[in-house]
C-alpha cells in the first residue's frame, strides 16, 4: 500500500488558507501586519485576476506526480551513495572530504527515496550516515560543520525511517539527537540578544529544526533552550527581515535566501510547529507565496539575484513551497490550489536539463562545464552539499505532495503582468505572451548588474540571451582559461560622459530604477546615471517577438547597445553571424534574430557569468534611441 504523505497526515492543521492579512490583526511581534507594508501591490488582487482569465488556449495538464519528484531524488541519492565511506561520512568527489552539511542532506533524501519505496539496498549505508551525523552533531566540534543546517534535514530522515529502521537504531539516533544543546553546538547562536538581531538565514534554519525536532518527541537537554522554545526566542529576531510581501531579506537581498528561508519555516509549520509566532508566520508566508507565483519564469526558474543563484536546488525549493500551498487552499479555492500544483511541476520540470539527462550525468548548476572546475559556484557552492540540497529539496515536495489536486495554469504561463520589487530585492518583471523580462534595479555588483538582465521567450533555448548579468569583480568561480570580465554586463548601454569618460548602466548602483506600464502587454524602466536618463520601453504583445526601444539621453554621447550572445555553456557552441545592424545565432535548432536600427553589430570581447562566456555585441546607437526586434524561429 502506498504510504501517505506527510501533508496527509497533518491535513487537520493545515485546512486554513489566509491568503489576505488581516490589516488591523496584531501578531506575537506587537506590530501589526499594516506595519509591515504589504499593500504596496497587491499580489492577491494580481493573482486572482490572473485565475479570473480562465484557461488559455491549447492548454494542457501535465502528467507530473510525486513519483517524478522521488525520481530526481533517486538519481541524485544513488549517485551519492558511491560517495559514503566506512565512516558514515559523505566525500564531496571534488574536494575529497566531507564538507559541511552534505552527510545530513544525504540521509534526508536517501530516507525519504527509501520512504517511498527506492533505493532499498542503500539502508545500511544510510543507517551509517545517520549513526555518524546524529553522533557528530553534539560533539564539542560541530560548530564548524555548519551545524545549524543538520537537525532540519536529520529530522525529515528520521521521519521517514521511523516506521523502517530497526528500534535498536531509532533509539541511538533519538539519544543522540536528545543531547544536541543549540546554543553550545550551533554556530549562529547567542545568548545575548542584542546580537541575535544580526544572525540570517542560518538561525532559522537552526530554528526550524529544533521545531521539528520537538514535534518528533526527540526532547532535549534540561535547562537547555531548544525545540519550540528555541524557535520562538531566535524568530523573535527575524520578523523584521520579512519585506512588505513576505520575502524574507537576507543580507544584500538574494532571491535564494528568501525562498530557500521560508521553506524552512514552512516546513516547521507543515510539522507542527505551535508556538507564539505561528499565526503571524503562516499570514506573512501566505502573502510571499502569491508575490512567488509572479516572479517565476514561465518555464518554472527561479529569477537571478545576489549569491547562490543559478543552482537547481532553487527549483527545488520552489516545487516544496508550492506544494504545500496547494494543500492548504485546496478547498477554499481550487483554481488558487491548482495553480501552485502547476507552479511546483513546472519548477521541478524546468530541472531536467541537469539533473534527468538521458545521458545520466548530473549538474548541479545551469551549466554544462565539468563539475571539477566549479564553474558558476559561490566558494561554498560544492558538487555533493548542492546537488544533495537538491534531492533533499525535491524529496520535501513528494512528502508534501498531494496529487489529488489538479493543475491550473500558474500565472507565469499565462502572463499578461508585471510584478516590481522597488524597496528591496530591486527588480522588475514582465510576463506577457511566452516573453519574460527580468530587470535589475539597484544590483549588487559582486553578483549582478544593472539594467536588463534576463530575457526568456518562447522556444528560445535557455541562456542564449541573458539569464543573468555579468559581474565585473564577481563573487563566485570561473573555469580555468576563461576570459576576466573587464566591464559589468547586461543587455543595456553604454556611453561616454560629459568628462569623456565611458559610462555604462550596468555599472549604475546610487539609485533605483523605476517602472511603469504604458498599455497592456507594454512597460517602460527608467534609470538616471547623473545627468544622463536611460529609458526602456519593452514591448512583449506578440509571441516569440519582443521589441525593445532604449534611449539614452542627456549629457551623454556616442551610445552603444550591449547584447550578449552565447558562446559556451560548457556543451552548446551557438552558430553566431553578424550582418550589418542585424545578428542571428542558431542554437539547438532554433534561430533568434536581433534586427536594430542602429549602425553595424560589431563583437567586442567577451564576458562570462554563471551560465558560461558570452560574446559581447556591441551596437551604435544612432540619435539617441535604438529600436531592437528579437525574433525566435
């Protein structure tokens, strides 16, 4: 008989749905949810007008279910399998050592693969990967194992194991688990809390763990602070990272943090959290799950933004939180339940292309270079903690997973909208007929960069345009004999200023762009660099067409339009040709085409972000605006 799932069996406490705050509800935190500014858009109102449209023509549900969920996790947790040693310990295959939290994700996905019936002859390694994290994390030396992630993930796998792994095994793992004491064996812990107010993700984490560690009746030490205490004293210092939408902020804003953060906490709830900040929680996360269906790309990624991006693990997260949100609005409201149904396979769909090849390779991250060469990773982005991060997510949205709901059209497929974030994370998003602009506002340039960072369309193949800027100093790795990016990049201009000096928008950091609509299906962001103004006005009407005009004027002379166009992702090797003001480049049998009204396309060096290296075209622009038509065929 196949066993329920984990949402299932907490159905009673997750029937509420509270998509709308309570404007005059005041919750454990003393402010009220006004205080919090979540009616600057209403990502309700947008959503439910979305629904409202119907479905679009030609539409179609999938046939995804939880089973495709437990197949990426299965591929990923064999995979990692070859990588346990006597020990119990996880050997990262490139650094070959144990890294941080990758033995604790590992014993997360491989018990819920073998929860749901896979993997059965990976037991015992499993059971030796549980011995050695429930035994490392209450040693003295945890504190530099990255800690706060472990009891998180060690109780989604004792959760699936309980009813599996023999008593004698449960037991020593509950006894060990018993002694961890937070505030000792954690990292970003204190009992002082005027320096609580600086910890981030890592406390929730921690916090979210201890959680569910208490709702498995694994208890603690005496006059320790740990579990649901523990919970409600260190959220106690995180409620003002959550923004006017419920996104939680990290430091610098990463899209990662935030989705990554709320799951956290939503799994806590999904578990049984019940202390004082559970209301308040559950209203803040309901309203970032609608702001979550607007910012997503129609073919379910995640947007770019700050460290960490460009991992599959993002996807993942996605596909776990939307499967708990289809659960709880199930009943009150079906096409809402629907839509995140649709929302989360999407998200895990948009995957393949790394972690389901026919090939049976796995990459962790949206490119095609060797794994060894950590190319597109953050320092800490290693091959076994993020492809394992990626099972353990995906392993989270099959026990979420509740497959007598139907699929819907999510907004991202449907379109029709833009969606801002102008207080925080800084972007802009249009979503109109198979097109998807993303925009960075106010970047950090370790990571991003200003002006136009993201282009999808219809049937283009992923990252031919931009999915991301191009950091000039960036904060992450690129494979050896890669060319250093000399400039910061995006798909946006370039001038010479009043001193005669180049100037370039995607440089720009001192003030926020703005954003407005013109007329349906048609935007205009502006920026100001000093005494010079950068206007894009985007038209998405048409499908698989998109027309982007871009000015720049005032104090500013010979302007030239940057586009990169792929070189290399590591495997694709576009077919680039430059004719006159017009450029076309064949990737994977498809054509974009860029015909401009500006002077001859000329390349102008290269540049590499996340994805690979990218030729950069430069475009005279001829006056002070040029109008661009991109074309897919």
């Amino acid at each position: 008989m196949v066993k329920k799932c984990l949402l299932l069996a907490l159905a009673a406490w997750l029937g509420g749905c509270a998509w709308l705050p309570d404007a005059d509800e005041k919750t454990k935190t003393g402010k009220k949810m006004e205080d919090m500014n979540m009616t600057a858009e209403n990502p309700a109102v947008m959503v439910q007008k979305i629904l409202a449209a119907g479905k679009p023509e030609g539409w179609k549900a999938s046939s995804f279910d939880r089973n495709r969920y437990i197949d990426i996790v299965e591929r990923i947790v064999r995979m990692a399998g070859e990588w346990v040693n006597e020990d119990g310990a996880v050997i990262d295959p490139v650094l070959k050592a144990e890294h941080g939290q990758t033995s604790s994700r590992f014993a997360s996905s491989c018990a819920a693969a073998i929860y749901f019936g896979r993997c059965p002859e990976l037991k015992e390694k499993l059971y030796r990967v549980m011995d050695h994290c429930c035994n490392a994390l209450k040693q003295p030396g945890s504190v530099e194992r990255s800690p706060d992630f472990w009891m998180r993930e060690l109780a989604v796998a004792y959760y699936c194991l309980k009813d599996i792994a023999p008593p004698e095994k449960l037991a020593a793992w509950r006894r060990d688990l018993s002694e961890v004491i937070p505030e000792k064996n954690y990292k970003f812990v204190s009992p002082q809390s005027d320096r609580r107010y600086k910890f981030h993700n890592w406390a929730v984490y921690a916090a979210a763990g201890e959680s569910m560690r208490q709702a498995l009746g694994i208890s603690g030490p005496d006059n320790a602070l740990w579990g649901e205490r523990f919970f409600d004293e260190y959220m106690r210092f995180q409620l003002w990272r959550f923004n006017e939408y419920g996104m939680y902020r990290d430091p610098g804003d990463p899209v990662t943090y935030d989705i990554t953060t709320r799951l956290q906490l939503e799994a806590a709830l999904a578990m049984g959290y019940k202390g004082i900040w559970r209301d308040g929680l559950r209203k803040i996360l309901d309203e970032a799950m609608l702001a979550t269906l607007l910012f997503m790309a129609p073919g379910g990624d995640v947007p770019f933004g700050g460290r960490s991006a460009h991992f599959y693990f993002r996807e993942g997260i996605i596909s776990a939180l939307c499967e708990l949100a289809a659960s709880r609005c199930k009943t009150s409201d079906p096409k809402l339940a629907g839509a995140f149904k649709r929302q989360a396979h999407l998200a895990a769909l948009a995957t393949a292309d790394g972690l389901m090849r026919k090939d049976g390779k796995i990459y962790h991250i949206k490119n095609f270079f060797d794994p060894a060469t950590r190319h597109g990773c953050d320092m800490y982005g290693h091959y076994s903690v993020y492809s394992l991060l990626a099972a353990s997510n995906f392993a989270q949205a099959a026990l979420f997973s509740d497959d007598t709901i139907q699929e819907y059209p999510a907004p991202a497929e449907v379109g029709g909208f833009a969606f801002g974030l102008s207080n925080n994370f800084y972007k802009f998003f249009c979503n109109q007929s198979g097109n998807y602009l993303e925009f960075e506002l106010q970047p950090v340039l370790h990571y991003d960069a200003c002006g136009l960072g993201r282009i999808v369309m219809k049937d283009l193949p992923w990252g031919l345009l931009p999915v991301l800027p191009f950091a000039q100093n960036k904060y992450y790795i690129a494979a050896e004999g890669l060319p250093e990016n000399r400039f910061n990049d995006a798909v946006a201009p370039e001038w010479i200023n009043s001193s005669g000096e180049l100037q370039q928008l995607a440089s720009l950091t001192q003030t926020p762009g703005s954003y407005s609509q013109l007329e349906p299906g048609v935007w205009q962001v502006k920026y100001q660099a000093g005494d010079v103004q950068i206007v894009y006005t985007a038209d998405l009407r048409q499908v698989r067409q998109l027309t982007l005009t871009v000015s720049v004027s005032g104090n500013a002379r010979d302007a030239d339009m940057i586009i990169p166009i792929l070189n290399s992702n590591g495997a694709d090797k576009p077919i680039l040709n430059l004719q006159g003001s017009t450029l076309t480049a064949v990737m994977r049998g498809k054509t974009l085409q860029i015909v401009s009204d500006g002077a001859e396309a000329v390349k102008a060096g290269q540049c590499v972000n996340r994805t690979g290296v990218y030729d950069r075209i430069k475009i005279p622009i001829k006056g002070e605006s040029i109008k661009l038509i991109f074309s897919v065929k």
